[in-house]
C-alpha cells in the first residue's frame, strides 16, 4: 500500500521493510504491508521529535550504535496499546469465581503470583489486583504478588504511576473505585497504595530472558500474540507453560487462540486454558 508522495516523509519501501525487520527482531512483531501506513504514521511523530525529514535517514540512526534509545522509541511507538479496566470481563469472573477459590483452599503455601504479560498503562493488572484483594481480605496471611511486564518503557512508567483520568476509571464497578481508589491532586483517579503494593512493573521484551522463576498459578497475556508468527505463539506459550503451576491458569485475547499452536494446555472456557503438562 503506498505512501502518497504529498506526504510530509519521504517513505520508501526499503525503509518499510528495514524498520519491519528491526521490529520483528526486537520485539517479535510481524508487519506486513497493510501496516505500512500505520508504521508511517506512528513514526513521523518520531521524525518530527528529532529533526529529520527523511524515513532513510531515521533507519541509518536506529541501525547504529548511537541510535539505540531512539530504537527503543521506535519499537514503542508501533507497539499498539489499548486497553482498559476489567476487558474482557469473564476473565475476572473466572479469576474470582474459580481460579481464587481454588488456591485459597488447597495451596500448602500461602503464596500467590500473578502474571500481565503486556499490561500496557496498568489497567489490566490493577484489575487483577483488586479483584484479588476483595478475595484475599478475607483470607489474612498470604504473600501475593502481580508481576506486570511489558515492551513499551513509556507504558510501564505510566502503569506505575496508577493515575487514570476519570472517564477511563468508570469501568471501574463503583463499590471498587470507593474502596480501591481516591482523587489525585491533579483530578485524576489514582490507585490506592495498598493496590500499588501488590504489583512489580518492570519492562521485559517476552522473547527475550525472563528473569522471573514462578511459579503462577496463572498468566494473562490477552491480545499480544496476534501480531507474532505462529511460530513464536508456539515458543511464547511453551514458555508460559513450563513456568506454570501444575493446572496453572492462562487467558488469553477474544480474537486468539491455542488451537493447533500448543498442546499443553486444555480449553476450559471463552478464551480460557489450563495447564496440563
């Protein structure tokens, strides 16, 4: 699909295809060409930013050794972030409902961890969180953690922060947003520091190590894996399962799916997976 030539950059497909390269190695996803006009206009936002007028010469800087926190900008910027509090609703249903319940009664431990693969600003694994503790406040004594990962830096550093505006908050059931939440000095809604505690944020390339052992009794990765190649769903999910507990829990997005891609997960519900070996 090309780039009309009354456009601000001059955009060659050589420069498409070097900068679909660099994000297909550095994050592992794949553009294909329909993406080319979203790559153009998620990245001259980035041309602007530095001062250049050319997609060639914005490849030559992220291809260099000097360019290496730009490449980090620009694998942020084609990351797509969308997301908001309790999406996918069932998945929080059955987190509450069964998953919960379920460890509460037979852990030996009183440990529970958690894992957002991709939580983008936070909402996701503040969602988790508070449906956790309106579980676990009933159940004293337990070490619980959330780990939320995710590519884009600037995703993470918002995350953290646990600010939202009020419109994006209203997902929030309202019982929640009393106990879990209180009004910032700047009128946005902030997440409460026992909510925060719960929660680690930390930036993590899923291709790359993971320093993290588990085991979780369960993994959201929701609406992630859409754009890698079947092959590296194959790779990503033998990897969430051997850091799985035995019969750990994975949710996964609306438009995903395990089916022919791995066998060690057993279909359960909407979008929902249990570990079995």
């Amino acid at each position: 699909m090309p780039i009309a030539q009354s456009c601000e950059f001059r955009f060659r497909e050589r420069d498409f295809a070097a900068i679909a390269k660099m994000v297909r190695a550095d994050a592992g996803i794949v553009l294909g060409q329909q993406k080319r006009n979203l790559v153009y206009g998620r990245l001259s936002k980035r041309l602007r930013a530095i001062g250049l007028d050319d997609f060639g010469d914005y490849c030559d800087l992220v291809q260099s050794s000097a360019g290496l926190q730009e490449r980090r900008h620009m694998v942020n910027a084609i990351t797509t972030n969308l997301t908001e509090f309790f999406r996918e609703a069932h998945h929080f249903e059955h987190l509450a409902k069964n998953l919960l319940p379920t460890t509460l009664s037979r852990a030996e431990k009183k440990r529970l961890r958690l894992w957002s693969a991709g939580c983008s600003s936070g909402e996701e694994p503040y969602s988790m969180a508070m449906t956790v503790r309106d579980l676990i406040g009933a159940a004293p004594g337990w070490d619980v953690k959330i780990l939320a990962t995710d590519i884009d830096t600037e995703m993470i550093t918002r995350a953290k922060a646990g600010r939202y505006a009020p419109e994006k908050i209203s997902a929030v059931p309202l019982e929640k947003r009393q106990r879990y939440t209180h009004t910032a000095e700047d009128g946005r809604v902030e997440m409460n520091d026992d909510i925060k505690s719960m929660i680690v944020f930390n930036p993590l390339n899923l291709f790359d190590y993971w320093p993290v052992r588990g085991p979780f009794q369960a993994i959201f990765c929701r609406n992630v894996v859409i754009y890698f190649s079947h092959a590296d769903q194959r790779v990503l999910f033998d990897r969430f399962a051997n850091v799985l507990a035995p019969g750990g829990w994975l949710f996964i997005g609306h438009s995903e799916t395990l089916h022919s891609v791995s066998d060690r997960f057993r279909h359960i519900g909407k979008t929902i997976y249990q570990k079995v070996v």
